[in-house]
C-alpha cells in the first residue's frame, strides 16, 4: 500500500491564481480530511468527507472547496489564492467515521506559498 | 466549542529520564476520542496512542501512556525512558462526536544527552 498521497510537495503561486491539491489513498478508508499547519498554530481542519459524495466544512473551510467523487481521491481547491493561504497543507485519511475511532493516517503534506 | 489547549510551547528532558506533555481540552460531547502525534523535523504527522472517552483504562504504547483524567478533562501524554529520537513537535488532538478533528498548538520536545 502506498498509503496517503499528496501532490505537489511544495507550490508557489501568485495572488489571484487557483490550483488544487491532489490526494489520494489505497486503504479504502471512508473519512478522509484537509487541514492547514501555521507556525505556531497546530493543525486546523479545512473539509472533511465521511465517504464518496458526502462533504463538510471544518474549522476553517473559506476560500476552499473540495468534493469526493470517488472513495480514493480528495482534491482541495483554492479558488483565488491569496497570502495568508501561504502553510503547509496535510491530507488525512482513517477507516472508521465513528467512536471508537482508527487513527489517522497522513499524507506528507504540500508546502503552498502565495506570493 | 470543541478546545484543546497545550500550555508548554518547549520542554526539555535528560535522556533516559521520563517526560509528561499536558494536554487539557473542552467538549459538550459525551463520547470523543483524544489522541497524541509526534511530528519530528521532517514534517510527517506519526500517530503515537489513542483513548477513547469511555476507556476505564488508561492507554499505553509501549514507551508512550496516556494518563486520562476525564473528570480534569486532561489527557497528558508519558514518554518513559526518553531518547534522543523523542525530540520532535508533539500535538494532541481530540475527535468530536461529529466527525471533526481538533488540534493543539504542539509542545517542542527536546532531548539532552
């Protein structure tokens, strides 16, 4: 299993520009999830999907859109870039959708600058 | 709304002595889940140990033991016998009864040896 997969590693991007972040996973897990890491900050969750078709927003979901047309892949879309979505971005995947709860697993993250 | 707070933004720690990281969180939920990750320089999230909110006993793995205070609503994190390949960001993390995860801001582990 190659587990969680995340393209690109690193992106640079201008102001205005859009871009999505790919992910993948091979475990046929259910929930999968988005998050951005600030400095300082920890982790804060973008959108989440419980299964194909069926998305949500988390903690900080503006500016951001995704959908899950399949069980494998969970693409993340920045609309219209702009600095302060500059962070890393990890991608997260776990079997379970309810408690008790199987960790997640991480992708390797996607260093994102806006310029 | 869904907290988790981790008050020691550094910690040191002699090698082969042992280490608690706080963690205290914030739920109206009954049933949650509380984990701990260590994420060393090279970026990647590695999940360390996982209790649920009706676990009686406390979990353990291997080096690593959650010490669960639900009436506290604490979730500390023990690292026996530290190494020096202990030394990493350290995050808690809670998952809600609706599926969301939340995060702290991490402690910064060092080891000396």
């Amino acid at each position: 299993n190659a587990g969680v997969t995340q393209t690109p590693k690193f992106q640079v991007l201008k102001t205005g520009q859009s871009m999505t972040l790919q992910c993948a996973q091979d475990m046929n897990h259910e929930y999968m999830s988005w998050y951005r890491q600030d400095p300082g900050m920890g982790l804060r969750l973008i959108h989440y999907s419980v299964g194909a078709g069926i998305t949500d927003q988390g903690e900080v979901p503006n500016g951001y859109n995704v959908s899950r047309s399949t069980t494998e892949d969970f693409p993340l879309r920045l609309l219209s870039a702009a600095p302060s979505q500059t962070s890393v971005y990890f991608c997260a995947s776990s079997l379970g959708t309810s408690l008790p709860q199987e960790t997640q697993y991480f992708g390797p993250g996607t260093r994102l600058l806006v310029l | 709304a869904q907290k988790i707070t981790q008050t020691q933004p550094g910690m040191f720690v002699q090698e082969k002595e042992a280490v608690t990281l706080d963690c205290t969180y914030d739920t109206s939920d009954q049933s949650y889940g509380l984990f701990w990750y260590k994420q060393p320089s090279s970026g990647e999230m590695i999940f360390l140990i996982y209790q649920g909110s009706y676990d009686e006993q406390n979990a353990t793995e291997g080096r690593y033991s959650l010490n669960f205070q639900k009436a506290r609503k604490s979730a500390n994190l023990v690292i026996s016998a530290s190494q020096l390949g202990d030394s990493a960001m350290y995050f808690c993390a809670m998952l809600s009864n609706f599926n969301k995860f939340y995060f702290g801001s991490g402690t910064k582990l060092n080891v000396k040896p």
